[in-house]
C-alpha cells in the first residue's frame, strides 16, 4: 500500500508505542519541503492551509512539469482563493533562483474557459495588462512582470520551458491501527497491448474491444504503487501512454476512447519489442510487471524471441484470442503458461471472460481486484429526472428523450448492487419507478416506454426535492448516488440551488443535461456536482451524441462499469446497434414502420421505438408457426396507413423520349412497348443531351426508372444496336448505370459487371461512373469509358415495361401551363431557436412532398431575417431530392425580420414577366413582426398574379401583417407553437391546390404515385436456424401477394445480420414471379443482429415492415 516501502513509508508499532512514530510520520509530511530543497530552491516556510508547495529553479514544457509534480504526489499548483495565490506571491518574493522569474502553474485552457488542474474554474483576475493574449493555452506566474507588478500571470504555449510551482497534500493527523505492510511488494506496472489490425474487422467489433479494455483498467486502483501502460499495433506498434505518465483513471478512459483502428497486418513480435524498450525497461525494483495482450489475428512476424526477453525482465504474459483469426500455437509460445491463454470465440462474448482475465492479472501481479464486489461494498444507484414539460416541444422529441433514457439503462447492468428510478416532470412531479420496484429490465424497458409528457411549465425545483424526499431518502448505507437531469426547458422556480444542494449534501451527484435550446445554462451549472457534470445537446436527435461523455461520468461519479454502447450478445433479442435514430430518421422522412417481432426472444421495447405508432397495432408480435395469422392485420394496416387500395403509375418511354428531344429511332405512336426500344422486360430512352451523372441519374427516376444496367451480353448488343442506329448531333457518349463502388464496377441494379466491354485501356482509373460510347476507337462500337461523375454527358434511362396503364383523371396542373409553387421561410431570431427552426424546416419538406415536382410543377425556395436570399429558382431542380438536400441545407440566421425585403426579393427573381398561363402560388412562414414596409411589396406581386398564403408562427408575428400580405383572409394560418405546424399541414396543402390548381399527392394516391413498399428482414443468428428463417420468408411472400405489384405499386426487400443486403430495389421487378423467386432465393446471413444499419440503406419515403427475431445467445 505504501508509495515508497523501501523509503520509510512503513511503519509498525504497538499500540501503545504509537506516539513513538508520531516524528517520523512528521518528517515525511514535510518531505515536499525537502524535496523542494533537492530541486534547487529554498524550502522556507512552505506550507499554507492543507497544502505544502515546491519552487523549482529550473523546468521542462508544461506537460513535463505536471507529471514531475504528480510523480511526487500532487500537481501544478492550484491558486483556488485569493488567500492561496497571496501566500503563493509572498513566496516567490523571497526567491532568490538565478534565471528563475516565471513558473509554470496549474492553470490551463479547457475550451473557452480557464480551468485549474483541481478541476475548479479561475476565479480571481490576476492576468498581466493586455492578457491572456490568447497565444498559449497554459499559464505562468511571474515574481515581477511588468515592473512594479507581482504575482501576476501570463499565458504561454505548452511547449515553452519554465521552472514551475508543485502543490503536495499535507499530511495531517494520522491513526496508525495495527501493523502496516506493504501488500504486493513494491507495487505493480501493468501493460494492456490492443490489436488494432485488419483482423478486427470492424469499428463495432473494435469498440467492444475498448470498451472491455477500460472494464479491465477500471477493475484495479490506478495509484497506490499500481501504474499503467498501454500499446496498439497493427503493422507497427505504438506506446499510447507510459508508466510514469497517468495517476489518474480519467485520463487513461480518455486515452482508451481516443484509441482508432488502424488497420494493415498483425504484427505481435514487434509490439512485444516495444513493449521491452519502451515500458519494461531495466530492473524492475521489486514491482511485478504484468502484460495482458488482445490478438485477433495471426502473428505476420516472429513473437518468441521477443517474449523470451520480456520473459527475461520478468514480466507475466495473460493472452486473450479474440474471434477467430488468431493462431493458439502462437498465444501458448507468448503467454507465461497455458494457464494464462483465454479467448472468446466472438467480440461480443469478451464480456463473459471478465471476470477470468481480471483474476490472472491479480495472480500474476500480486493486486487485488477493487470492482469484483460491488454489491458488497455498497453499490449504486442511478435515477433520470425528466423534463416532460410543454419545453420538450411535442411527442416526438419526447419519444427521442426516452429511447435515450432506455439506451443508457442500458449501458449498465441492472442487479449486482445497481439499482435504477425515474421521476418526470412538468408543473406536477411524477415517480415512475423507485429503485426497489423492478429487477428486471425488461419491466423497466415497458415503464419508460409507457410514460407521457406532461406539459405544462418546467418544475424542476420542486422535482428536485421530490428525488430527494422519496428516491434518495435516508442514509444511503455505502451506496453511490447517481442523478441525471435532462432539461429541455428553463425552470420557473427560484428554489433550483436549494434543492439540489440538500440532494449533494445527501452524497448524489447530479449530472445536469440541457437538451434542445430552450434551457438554461446557469440552472445546469448550479444543479452539477461540477462543471465538468455539465453536458448539452442542440437537439434531442442530438442525444445520441453523448452517450459516452455521459457513460463515463456516470462510471466516474457512480463506481460502475459501462457495458459499452454497443451491448454484449444479450438473450433478450436486443439490437447489437443503435435503432432509434435512423428509424426517427426514416420516420421524419415520411417512412411508416411496422415492427414484427418473431418468436420469444426479441425486444418488445426494441419494436415500440422502431414503430411509427406502437399504440396504433403498429407492432406484432407472433410465434414462427403463428406468422400467417397476423397477414390480414398488416394487410389492413397497410391499406389504413396509406389510404388508399388501387393505384396507378403513369410513363411511357417514348413520349419522354420526345420531351428530352429525340425522335430518331423511337416509335412515337405507342405509349407500351415504344417501337424496337423495348428489350425484355424494359423500355429505354436515348437523350440527346445531360448534365452530371447524378443528375441524370435522378432524372431517370423521376421517370420511374435509373440508368440502363446492362446485366447480360444480350442486353448490351440490344443498347448497342440502338445507339449504332441513333444520329443525335454531338450525341457520341452516353451515360450508363455503371459505377466504382469501393474497387468494384456495379450496375446500379446492384448487380456486379459481368461483361467486359471496356476500351482498350480502361478503365484508366480517372472517373468513378462509365459512359457508353457509339464509336471509340473506330471500328469499336458499344464500349465503355471510366469518366469523372461531374462530365456532362447524354444518357440512356432503362424504365420496367408496362403492360396495361390505366390513366385516371389529369396528371398536369389544372390549366394546362402548370403552376409555380414558391416558399418564403423565416429563419430570423424570431424563431427563437435550433429546435423549432428544425419543426419548421421539416414541415416545408413535408410541404414539397405533397405535391408532384415535375409534370408542370416547379418549386422555389426564399430564405429571409435582415436581408433575403433565393435559395433556388424555378428552372434549378427537376429531382425532390435535390429540393430535401437544399432545405435540409438550411441554416437559422438570426438578425430581424424583414419580411418586405423578401416579397420584393420573390418578385425581381422568382415571378419575373409573364406568367405564360401557368399559376403562381407563394407559401410564407413568419415567426416575428416585420420590421420593414409589406404592403407595397405584396401589392406588386398579387399585380403579378401571385396568390400568397401566409402561415404565422409562435407568438410574435403581428397578424395584421399577415392578413395585408395574404391574398384573403381565409389564406392566413397559424401555428400557436412550432410543434403545432403539423396539425395544419391539410389546411396548407388545401389551400395550395385551391390556388394552384394542383392535387395533393397524398389524397390521391391512385392518381398521384403509388406506394413503395418494403420489408427489411433479420436474417442474423438470432432466427434460431434455416427452418425459422424460411417460415419467415414464406409470411413476407405472403404479405407481397396480399396486394397488387405494378398499377403504382413497387416492393423492395432487405437483410440484415451482420452486414446488410438490399435483395431488390423498387425498380427492379414488376413480375410477381421474378419477386418469388428472389425471395425464396434468400440465403440466411447468421452474425449478429444490427438492426440500426439497415435503415440507412432503404430509400427515403418507402414503406417499411420490421422483423426482428430471436436471439442466438
């Protein structure tokens, strides 16, 4: 236990000798006054309140002279009142050290602010004149600087070199109770080496990986004669941190979670050296050296003459295998014995070797395991205290809240000592669940998942007091005490300090988490236990973000390890990923999710966040066997969700041919099977013009189809016979649905190229996409070219063949020129934040996505605060994903509202001239009072035959404003909040279609597009087996067969485990039997269950079912 055994830091005595060591125990509390006399300077009267301080007369960087001081037991010093730096200056005025006028002092820049080493803020203004200049992140105290002037500080940049000011703890009154000893000698150096090779495949696996090596750090006590260090290797090796360099656990977590993949071959023998040069240097003084190696891979160099010399050194070797690369000859030649090899056949089953590979390190380096006993020695217990007031701005934000609140539960373990409890709160103050309630987390999952907000004003005063009357009431018998405040809002009551101080002198500390843009940041500082217990999130999509930051607090301030973010294979069916944010995602963009869990083993909760409306029979549940029973209910969801039974999609190639200005070779006369321009089961188009790849690539789906994917050699002598006959001047290359994915050529079909009709030479390597072309070299015809994506060229569009289309009612704008639809969108100071301008750039989206771009309607975009700005013009987009990207784009830019500067801006750039028969229509959102003149500006554009409708939101716009802009009174709206834009989105889009003279897709849907959809299917180890999986492909065939493919209809299919798949795309088949056979093709893809990945690769809009199964472990 003693920091120097060999120096006197021993001593035994029997109790009544006691006194008798009360000199020597003295001695050594001065020992910083001596130590300061070692180093040059005058020891004098050097202790002051509970420290004693040591003046060097010389130094190294900054970084250098803290760790000489931590060496000796303390750290720079920390000036926190102004009696200390008082004394501190009396000090240095009596030095008398040649060439030593500055030192180095703890005091260092920690984002914008200047923090003392102690962790406390600065708090007395000592600076020199003009300073900090900001050229330094780190601070000196000068003896006189600027003449005339003591004490006073400087900053300077780290690597400057200063003799610098140690502060050491004093040793006060010590109670020697019974024989002291040192326990394991002379202390103990453990090393931790981390593969970071290729053969870790992945950053998930690689952070399972972290994460167990800070479980491993965090089982031992850093200090107390313990020392850490750390390598990584891959095809090199890298001493992360040293024995000398950490004396504190956060440092190394920080270390730890800094650490990346590198990739390249597994080299052991060469970490083994560096381990033997760099960290296991020279005699080990009696301290037993410890090395726990991570391998993944097999050794691509020699590892036995390096571990004989580590051998040699006395250093232990524990050797863990991970997955299932590694060579167990080479583990048995590295590690001490065969005793000390462990592996875990998967990354997620290292948890389960825990407890194994900390107890050889107790045996091989003599040290006790301090985490092995939590519950015994007292445990902990964690409560979320949530903002459920009218701050949290609507349901979804609050869904996203506490899917986060779960997520974290979940990073700990329930039981073993922790124990967990939830309060809300508004204007009342709920507790949902004390911490003896529920053991299971199961019961906790349904609890979180049941509670509502509460509106009303933000309470948390008196939410406070309530965590402290019920959950942390009474003495708490040796247990850690966790709160989490999440704020959304500022509290309306005075009392915050009050009560959280009663709640801190009860031993809990409070981490305070503001969540959106509404809180107030003084109310987190008060409520911490620090301000380093202070974090915040913009948004509540944000959250996510800090899961970490937040694990390690709650490690810190609780005892309690993390189980990592991504969890250890569990046996309640969990997604090894996170699922909430790309499925809010999806939902944000339209996507209706149905979530299906199959067998016994899935996440009931899981489910509830991926549904769109988990109380609306948008969830199942259902045995393997029982599958077909629940085929009638989702029919009828699928039918309510998107309101409609019968749809019709509407093309032809040819006519579109003709509007992209060719005629040559294309029968004009036909709208199915347009001349020799069909092939199969497609038509193709030949333009005679383009832009990028990607534009023409969206180009093509707007017409219902993507860039001709030639798949076999008879398709491309078909494309190749066409071109040959084409004669479009300047028409001599075409882009084609070809390109470089990773190091491979793709269709963008998702086929691989399989035809090699490359020219000669190429692939150059120059461009990602390809370019067909009709002649090069000559004599060569149909070949292909690699091109950069931003050449422009002509292209060829491959679009399915339609058997029978079925025209209902007009697809162009009533009026026949079609209709301009602009928006005008606040984004002043008005809208008061991040979050809300969020809601309303969601809502304009929504706005776009009612209505049909193309087909005579065209849209523009106005941004406007001081002055206005067009976004984009009438003529810029013909794809609505180019229309998501630029709102999604959008920025708040503050400043006031000048809305009358926006009107003039829409009628000198958007509605110029004539407007040639086609309607114009004007959408504005208004958030505040237009601070210049409005009526003029709206005059001239109703001259101009602009109908504006006006949409006011919050409380500040001035509704007289609105209805003089307004083309009528019955075209002014408004959303008392930013939440409730969504409850007038009907209203919006009548009144856009009454203006316009155009149909709101969504309330025509057999008219208007269609449906997409998909099913995304768990094809990972947790389907328990070939038998289950094809049970589960038969029902998602028979959910397929419960509607009609084609008339609008499209279906799409992913699988997931490990990796994921898309089976086919929307555009693929329009054949029920080409749908069948690619199904029943399938292949189970075992791994884990990562759910959260396959959302990102379904396409925006599209209709999604959910299964998720059992799983495996």
């Amino acid at each position: 236990m003693a920091s120097y055994p060999k120096e006197d830091h021993v001593f035994t005595v029997d109790f009544s000798q006691m006194s008798n060591i009360v000199m020597a125990i003295h001695e050594k509390s001065c020992k910083a006054a001596v130590t300061a006399i070692a180093e040059g300077t005058r020891a004098g009267n050097n202790c002051f309140a509970d420290s004693c301080y040591m003046f060097t007369k010389s130094g190294k960087t900054w970084t250098d002279n803290q760790n000489s001081c931590r060496d000796k037991g303390g750290d720079l010093v920390s000036m926190e009142t102004e009696e200390e730096w008082k004394f501190i200056n009396s000090q240095i005025q009596t030095l008398t050290l040649a060439g030593s006028n500055e030192w180095h002092i703890g005091l260092k820049k920690v984002g914008q602010h200047w923090m003392w080493v102690s962790g406390k803020p600065l708090t007395i203004a000592k600076w020199q004149k003009l300073q900090p200049s900001g050229d330094g992140n780190v601070v000196v105290m000068s003896k006189e600087k600027p003449p005339g002037y003591q004490g006073l500080f400087d900053d300077v940049p780290n690597e400057h070199q200063r003799a610098y000011i140690c502060e050491i703890p004093k040793v006060g009154a010590v109670s020697v109770i019974g024989s002291i000893t040192a326990a394991g000698g002379a202390g103990c150096d453990l090393a931790i080496m981390v593969d970071t090779s290729s053969s870790i495949n992945g950053k998930d696996n690689f952070q399972l990986v972290t994460n167990f090596v800070t479980s491993v750090f965090h089982s031992f006590t850093l200090g107390k004669g313990v020392r850490y260090g750390l390598v990584v290797f891959g095809t090199s090796a890298k001493v992360v941190f040293g024995f000398n360099q950490y004396t504190s656990i956060y440092d190394v977590d920080a270390e730890v979670s800094s650490l990346t993949l590198t990739g390249g071959s597994c080299n052991v023998g060469a970490a083994l050296l560096e381990c033997k040069t760099s960290l296991f240097v020279g005699d080990a003084g009696g301290r037993t050296r410890v090395l726990l190696i991570f391998v993944a891979g097999k050794s691509t160099d020699d590892v036995y003459n390096a571990v004989g010399s580590l051998a040699t050194a006395g250093v232990k070797i524990v050797v863990v295998g991970m997955g299932a690369l590694y060579d167990s000859s080479q583990l048995s030649a590295i590690a001490v014995s065969s005793s000390y090899v462990l592996n875990a056949a998967s990354f997620s089953g290292l948890a389960g070797i825990h407890g194994s590979v900390t107890s050889l390190i107790s045996q091989a380096g003599g040290i006790t395991v301090s985490g092995s006993a939590l519950a015994k020695a007292g445990g902990c217990d964690l409560a979320f205290m949530v903002d459920a007031s009218s701050s949290i701005m609507g349901e979804a934000n609050f869904r996203l809240v506490m899917n986060f609140v779960t997520r974290v539960y979940h990073l700990f373990t329930l039981g073993n000592g922790v124990r967990y409890g939830l309060v809300v709160f508004g204007d009342s103050v709920k507790v949902v669940f004390g911490f003896s309630q529920y053991t299971s987390m199961s019961d906790i999952d349904s609890a979180v998942s049941n509670v509502q907000p509460m509106d009303g004003s933000c309470n948390a005063g008196e939410a406070l007091y309530e965590c402290g009357s019920t959950l942390f009431a009474g003495d708490a018998a040796g247990r850690k005490r966790v709160l989490i405040v999440l704020m959304a809002g500022k509290s309306q009551e005075k009392d915050i300090a009050n009560a959280a101080g009663s709640l801190k002198t009860a031993g809990v500390k409070i981490i305070a988490i503001g969540m959106g843009g509404s809180f107030d940041q003084s109310q987190l500082s008060v409520m911490a236990f620090s301000s380093s217990y202070v974090l915040t999130a913009a948004s509540f999509n944000g959250l996510a973000g800090i899961s970490g930051s937040l694990s390690t607090l709650v490690t810190q301030a609780g005892g309690i390890s993390s189980s990592g973010i991504i969890p250890a294979a569990r046996g309640d069916g969990w997604s090894s990923d996170d699922v909430a944010k790309p499925s809010e995602e999806l939902k944000m963009s339209g996507v209706i999710i149905l979530s299906v869990g199959l067998g016994t083993h899935y996440n009931k909760a899981q489910l509830n966040v991926m549904a769109s409306y988990p109380k609306e029979d948008h969830v199942f549940t259902v045995d393997f066997s029982q599958m077909s029973n629940v085929v009638m209910a989702i029919q009828e969801n699928l039918a309510k969700s998107l309101e409609c039974t019968s749809f019709i999609f509407l093309f032809t190639a040819a006519v579109t041919a003709i509007a992209e200005g060719t005629t040559e070779g294309v029968d004009v006369s036909g709208t199915v099977g347009a001349g020799n321009n069909c092939f199969a089961d497609s038509c193709y188009m030949f333009t005679k013009s383009g832009k990028t790849w990607t534009d023409n690539q969206n180009s093509c789906r707007d017409k219902g189809g993507d860039l001709v994917s030639m798949e076999t050699e008879e398709e491309w002598k078909f494309i190749n016979s066409q071109i040959q006959t084409l004669t479009l001047a300047g028409s001599n290359e075409w882009h084609i649905g070809l390109k470089k994915v990773g190091q491979h050529w793709m269709w963008v079909s998702g086929k691989p190229l399989t035809i090699a009709k490359w020219q000669k030479l190429q692939p150059s390597g120059d461009g990602n996409v390809a370019v067909m072309s009709k002649e090069k070299p000559l004599g060569s015809q149909g070949l292909f070219d690699d091109v950069p994506n931003e050449h422009q060229r002509a292209y060829i569009c491959e679009i399915p063949k339609v058997g029978a289309v079925s025209v209902i009612g007009s697809i162009t704008a009533a009026g026949g020129a079609g209709c301009d639809l602009a928006i005008m969108v606040d984004t002043s100071s008005s809208i008061n934040g991040k979050d809300n301008f969020q809601l309303v750039t969601n809502f304009v989206t929504s706005v776009f996505h009612s209505f049909t771009l193309g087909r005579g309607v065209r849209y523009g975009l106005v941004v406007f605060g001081t002055s206005a700005k067009v976004v984009f013009g009438f003529n810029q987009y013909t794809s609505i994903y180019d229309v998501d990207a630029e709102v999604s784009s959008l920025t708040l830019t503050g400043g006031s509202c000048n809305v009358g500067a926006a009107l003039l801006e829409c009628k000198t750039s958007l509605f110029v001239g004539d407007a040639g028969g086609r309607t114009r229509v004007l959408l504005i959102f208004v958030a505040g009072k237009s601070t210049d003149e409005v009526y003029n500006a709206a005059g001239s554009l109703a001259t101009a035959g602009v109908k504006i409708i006006v949409v006011g939101m919050g409380a500040l716009y001035d509704s007289s404003q609105l209805s003089a802009i307004a083309v009528s009174s019955s075209y002014v709206l408004n959303a008392a909040s930013f939440s409730g834009l969504a409850g007038i989105h009907g209203s919006v889009t009548s009144l856009i279609s009454q203006a316009g003279g155009i149909s709101v897709i969504g309330s025509t849907p057999a008219i208007a597009g269609g449906c997409d959809l998909a099913f995304m299917v768990d094809a990972s180890s947790s389907i328990m087996g070939e038998a289950n999986f094809r049970l589960a492909m038969n029902f998602v065939t028979n959910v397929f067969h419960s509607f009609t493919l084609g008339k609008g209809v499209r279906y799409g299919l992913v699988v997931f485990g490990d990796g994921v798949k898309v089976v086919f795309g929307f555009s693929q088949y329009t054949s029920m039997s080409d749908i069948d056979s690619a199904v029943g093709n399938v292949e189970l893809m075992d791994g884990s269950c990562n759910a959260g990945r396959p959302f990102t690769s379904v396409a925006p809009r599209s209709f999604l079912v959910t299964l998720q199964g059992e799983n495996a472990s």
